[in-house]
C-alpha cells in the first residue's frame, strides 16, 4: 500500500496517521465550531489547530449535512476565495484541502494555493473532477457518497454494505488509475448514504478497505452517528467521536478529519504506542 503523498512538493508519509482540521466558510455546518465569521476568527482557529498538531487543514463553503440547502458556485467562490487566500498569506507553508464537489471550484482553490481536493462526492456531482485533479496532480480524496445531501439518505439500501461500497469505489479508482493520478486517498463516507448502524459497521470492517491500497481517511467527527447513539447533541459528542477515532486508527486509518486537533493528535499517539 502507497503510504506517502505528494503535497507542494513535500513528502507526506501517512505511515504514521495525520490529522485534518475542519474549518467551515459557512453559516449552516451542522456544528457551530466549525464555522467562522471574520478573519481574525479564521486566523487564530487556523493557527490553534497547527499548534495543536493538524497536518492538514480542510477548507468548506457548502454544507454537505443531510438536506442542505443547494449553494451556487459563485457563492461557493464567494466564501471560499478569500478565505484560502487569508490562510496562504499568513501560513505559507500551510497544507489546505479544499472540500469541493465542483471541479472548477476545486481547480480555482488549487490555483490559489489549496494542494489537495477532498470531493464528498467521488466524482458523481461533476464529470470534470477527475480530469481536474489528474491535471493538477494533488492528492484527491475519493469518498463514498450516493446521490446528493438531499437525497443520500433514501439510498441506503446495499446487497452487501463493505463489497458494495468497495465495488464502487473499484470502479472510480480504476478510472483514475487510468487517468494517471499520483496520490488518492480513499474516504468510506461515514454518514453519506448510510444509516447509523452501517456507519458502526463500517469501522468495524474498516480493515476490509486495505484491499484498495490506498490511505483511509475517516470523517466521524461530531456526526448523528455518535450524537444519536448517544442521544446527545453534536456539541457534546467529543468523547464519543474520540472512541471512534480510536477504533478507526486501530483498524487501519491514516487521516482523521476532525473538528478537535487535539483529542485527534492524543488519539493518534496512544494507538501509535499500542500498534507498536
């Protein structure tokens, strides 16, 4: 399995996990932490997740929770434009990804310094995508969706949960294999067209995706997975999405994108220790 990437240059080796931070450009994210309304705000979250620990930092300016409202991509460029160009200004040295299903949004991020494209979609929303990201040549990662927000939770329905999703993502990752992309990273979509209790068995299987050969990313962060199961709400699903985390890591995760650095990076140090 590929366990380094290629960032501006600079050779990620994913051997040991990262972390992604989630920075929202969005007034409706399904967790007001996430969000930012002001540039100092952007700044001083921005520079709290590095000193934390984040690897990466992931850039959104259109809500992917469930029945999210449609976003134009004028306004999608709107929020994000500026706010890429903030963080490259103040942190040159800063890994983004941009967290887009839209590939001339995602080619415009990229040119403005954003060096990874994380696509909910997996190509589905914008035939262009894999021709984008082959060009660009940035780590692209490839999530498991069905549909749209506001349909993927009616199209949940699987024959086999793990060989359906991983025969899906086959076909994708075939193609741009085809296409010559370098670097892809591999997300199961915990949350996007999958009930709660798919999204436990999922990481319950997680392991089942190493066939791929490529890094896992997992996304579980404050989602309805652990709030509901909890019966809680997504501000106090901390240690819940830390237990997740855990068990991710432990079942072979390279990227957790999350909302807290720094639980995530305390995760990932006691699951080092205990692998090794």
């Amino acid at each position: 399995m590929k366990r380094t990437i290629n960032c501006k240059g600079r050779l990620i080796d994913l051997s040991k996990p990262k972390v992604m931070g989630i920075i929202n450009c969005t007034p409706d994210s399904f967790f007001a932490g996430s969000r930012t309304s002001n540039s100092k705000e952007l700044v001083a979250k921005t520079a709290l997740m590095l000193d934390e620990g984040a690897t990466f930092i992931d850039i959104g300016a259109y809500s992917s929770r469930p029945g999210a409202p449609f976003v134009s991509q004028e306004e999608e460029l709107r929020r994000l434009v500026p706010t890429i160009e903030l963080l490259v200004k103040e942190f040159p040295e800063l890994l983004i990804s941009v967290d887009t299903f839209r590939a001339d949004v995602a080619s415009k991020a990229v040119d403005i310094g954003a060096c990874m494209v994380n696509d909910i979609s997996g190509g589905n929303l914008d035939p262009n995508m894999f021709s984008v990201v082959t060009k660009t040549q940035v780590p692209y990662i490839l999530m498991h969706m069905r549909g749209t927000p506001k349909t993927m939770a009616s199209l949940n329905t699987y024959t086999n949960l793990i060989l359906d999703i991983l025969s899906e993502l086959q076909v994708k990752i075939k193609c741009l294999n085809e296409l010559g992309l370098n670097d892809l990273i591999i997300d199961p979509g915990l949350g996007f067209a999958k009930d709660l209790e798919q999204n436990y068995k999922i990481v319950k299987h997680l392991k089942s995706f190493e066939c791929l050969e490529h890094p896992l990313l997992i996304g579980a962060s404050r989602k309805s997975m652990v709030y509901k199961l909890l019966k809680t709400t997504a501000a106090q699903a901390l240690n819940g999405s830390t237990v997740i985390h855990t068990a991710s890591l432990l079942n072979g995760a390279s990227i957790l994108r999350v909302h807290d650095v720094k639980a995530a990076v305390e995760a990932v140090k006691i699951t080092n220790l205990l692998k090794n």
